[in-house]
C-alpha cells in the first residue's frame, strides 16, 4: 500500500506511524465519540473490540456492523474447530490461520483496498486489511500478535507462548508465515506487493504498532484516499478520529496537515472565511498551533482582502482587515492598510480633478501611502484631464497655464514634461495657425507681436521662432 505526499498549499499525508503518545488532548474537530472511548481502553483488545475497532476505522455503516461481526464469528469458530482435536503450538495455531485466511477469505491483491470491510465483501487486500483479520482471528486464538510497520508496508509478528523469538507473518502471502526460513516466498512475495520483505536484524526499519496504530493505518489510508480526490473534509474528519484513537505525535502531525489541505482547498477556491473558520475551529484544542497555519490563516485574511479590494469595495475589504486584524502581524497589517487607502485614493482620482483629491494626494505620499513616483502618476493623471476640459472649454493657452500652474516638483517628472510639452507644441501650432494668415496678408507687425506674445510663455519654442525669422526675411 503506496502513498504520496505532495507539500506546499496542498498536503498528502506520508503513510507513517510515530507510536509517540502525546498527553491527553481535546480533539475540536468533527471526531466521533467512539474514537476516544477505543482510546481508553488498554491494550490488548479482546477479539470483540477489535473486530468492532478495526470496522468502525474502516468507514462501516453501523447497520452493517452486526452482519461483518456474525462473518468474523463463522470464521473464528471454523478456526476452532480445525484445531479442537488437536494439540498444537502457537506457532503452528499461528500458520494455519495465515493458511486459512488466503484459502478461504482472501481471493485478490490490492494495494489500495486497505478497508476490513470490503475485504469480508469481496476478498480483496492490501499488507493492512490483511494484517488486521491476521491479528484478530489470531486474537480468538489467544495468541500474542502485533503489527510491524516497515517503509510503506505492514505486516504481523507472533510471540511464541514459549518466550522464544518473534516469528514474523507476512500476511500478504500463502507462505509468509516465517518468511526467512522459505525460498520460495521472496520471489512470490515482491511480485505480488512490490515490496521487499525486511528481516528481523534490520531494526532501523521496523516499527512495533499496537492495536490502536493498526487501526490507525486504516484510518490513515483512508484520509490518502479522500486527499487524492479532493475530498479534504472527509480526510479531515478521518485524521482527527485517528488522533482521538492513538493521540500519536505522528497523527497529531497529520492531523495538522489535513486542516492544512482544507483551509488550502478553500483558499483556492476563493472560500477564504470557510478556510480561516476551520484553522480556527482547531485552535480551541488542547496545543499550541503550528507555525504553518498560523502562516496560512493570516495569508487567507490577506487574500480575502486582496479579492475584495480587487472588485472596488473599500469598504468591505477594510471591515474583514478589522475583524481579523489580530491574527495578522504587524507588516501585513500595515500593507493592507496601506492598499486600502491606496485603492480609496484611485476611487477619488477616478472622479477628476478638485482642490481636495490634489489634497488627498499630497496627503498619501507625505504618510507613506504612495510612493512619489505614485504620486506623480496620479497627479499627471488628474491634472491631464482637468487640462483637456479647459481647452475643449476656452484654448489650449488655459490649458497650458493651468498645467503650469501645478507643483514645480511635478515638473521635474518625465510623464509632466511629456504632458506639458503636448500642450506647449498645440499652443504653439494655434499661435502659428493665426499668425500665418497676417504674414500672408503683409500685416508684420501684427504676427510680430502674436509671437512674440507666444514666445513670452514658451520660450525657444522652434515653430514660433522659425515664423519671426520669415517675418524677418520678408520685411
């Protein structure tokens, strides 16, 4: 049974289990009750816990427990008497219930199906569903079984009742009761699982797991499932029923991580409050937040905010930045304000120029809001338009001297100088224009005096220079 993680705004959990026990924790998120009562219960389980354990994990509907347990039961006592008559040893009792599992419940591998459920339907299983029926038909047996966990894998080891040592059951196999002893099972083994068995010696890859972490694999598989198709609510619920059942550093870990992927899958739908609403659902826990959801509940609040401001609600966008101002840091804070105000002043320079947006302007940059080259964009802006009125209203002459009229800092920016010198050449060409005509006429002196009256308000202006000198030449 394989799994994938994939790490930044969307996680899929790693299929592995940390037996690390945290203390006692209130779990806030959709839980199930029965997942903290399996939790209080010391282990081992007797047999009837954990059929109930190990189906519930398995997402069996509660109408359908009692027909999987009358299963089980049939099995368990077919079990009993095969062995009634005889006098055997755990390890042998141990190997005729691997043998009767793949005989006579078990029909086809597959490394997905990791439900006791559906395995009971259909015989399907994977290393967990098939460890799992193992450990409880052996349970009925009375016999010490637990589960192995070795890198993405799951299998069983039994404890002979005489103290020797622990005989490994690879659960997957016909033959994979003590493995290491049979040359024919590696071959069988790794071309059925993809897998390659893990002997005893290499400890550094074998993890011991309890009852309550077998279940936990199911549950875990179960939440990869549902991140793979999206269903980040489902894996959510599975992750924080895992956590009430083994209260594991591990599931705490994942656990994270599913409200990690959710509050993401909202985030990248545009549902901003539902993903800030459900990191917060899980802050009333007993544990401090991790440093990742705190990132990403105050990238949300920016996000949401963005959006709205992006649509022209000022307004809005400043009232969510309120509301959630104190999971922000104090530099978002202060950018969001600033965009804010930012976007309120583009709104007044959209409605043209007045005293009071020249204001509003001067205003923002003295604060920090807008950057001079900001300002000067806005200006330019408001002081164009306001200029085109006038000349469509009198002349460009009132244009001109209007734009002339602005701050002498704006004049030093190459969109001023560019704006002004529009105005000056079309002033120039009216000057030009209505000179033309007296020259023409022979009326010198007129022309002269019109130039030069040009000239006076745009010195060195070519054009109007260029008309003096013809006068010049005429005369």
């Amino acid at each position: 049974m394989k799994s994938g993680m994939m790490r930044l705004s969307i996680i899929f959990t790693l299929f592995f289990f940390g037996t690390t026990v945290l203390s006692a924790l209130e779990i806030p998120y959709q839980s199930d009750i029965v997942f903290s009562e399996f939790s209080a219960i010391p282990e081992p389980f007797g047999t009837d816990q954990l059929i109930k354990m190990f189906l519930i994990s398995s997402g069996t509907d509660s109408e359908s427990i009692p027909v999987y347990i009358q299963i089980l039961e049939k099995h368990i006592q077919n079990l009993n008497e095969s062995v009634k008559d005889k006098k055997t040893e755990s390890e042998e009792e141990g190997e005729i219930v691997l043998k009767y599992m793949h005989e006579n419940i078990l029909s086809s591998y597959n490394y997905q199906q990791t439900r006791l459920n559906i395995l009971l339907d259909d015989g399907s299983y994977n290393c967990v569903s098939s460890a799992v029926l193992y450990i409880l038909l052996t349970r009925s047996f009375g016999l010490q079984v637990y589960g192995i966990h070795s890198s993405d894998h799951a299998f069983c080891s039994l404890q002979p009742s005489d103290g020797s040592e622990a005989i490994d059951v690879e659960t997957t196999n016909l033959w994979g009761f003590n493995p290491g002893l049979k040359k024919d099972f590696h071959s069988d083994f790794t071309n059925k699982t993809g897998y390659i068995y893990v002997p005893p010696g290499d400890y550094s890859d074998r993890s011991q797991l309890g009852d309550k972490d077998m279940a936990g694999l199911i549950l875990q598989n179960r939440i990869v499932e549902n991140q793979k198709r999206n269903r980040y609510d489902k894996a959510l619920e599975l992750a924080a029923n895992r956590l009430a059942l083994t209260q594991s550093e591990q599931a705490e870990k994942d656990y994270f991580d599913s409200v990690q992927n959710l509050a993401a899958w909202h985030n990248r739908l545009h549902e901003y409050e539902a993903g800030i609403d459900v990191i917060q659902t899980v802050t009333t826990g007993d544990y401090d937040l991790p440093d990742f959801l705190i990132q990403t509940r105050y990238q949300m609040v920016y996000n949401f905010c963005g959006t709205i401001l992006n649509s022209g609600n000022t307004e809005k966008a400043e009232t969510v930045m309120i509301r959630y101002k104190h999971f922000l840091p104090d530099t978002l804070i202060e950018e969001l304000t600033f965009l804010i105000e930012e976007k309120k002043l583009d709104h007044i320079i959209k409605q043209g120029y007045s005293e009071d947006s020249v204001l509003q302007v001067h205003n923002a940059l003295s604060t920090g809001i807008i950057t001079e080259k900001r300002a000067s964009e806005m200006l330019v802006y408001l002081y164009a338009n306001e200029a085109e009125k006038i000349a469509l209203r009198s002349n460009y002459l009132e244009g001109l001297l209007f734009l002339k009229g602005s701050e002498s800092w704006l004049h030093e920016t190459k969109d001023f100088i560019r704006l002004l010198s529009v105005y000056e050449q079309n002033y120039a060409v009216t000057i030009h224009n209505t000179a033309f005509p007296m020259i023409n006429n022979g009326r010198y002196e007129d022309a002269a005096l019109l130039l030069q009256k040009g000239l006076d308000i745009i010195p060195g202006n070519q054009l109007l220079l260029n008309d003096l000198r013809k006068i010049e030449s005429a005369q």
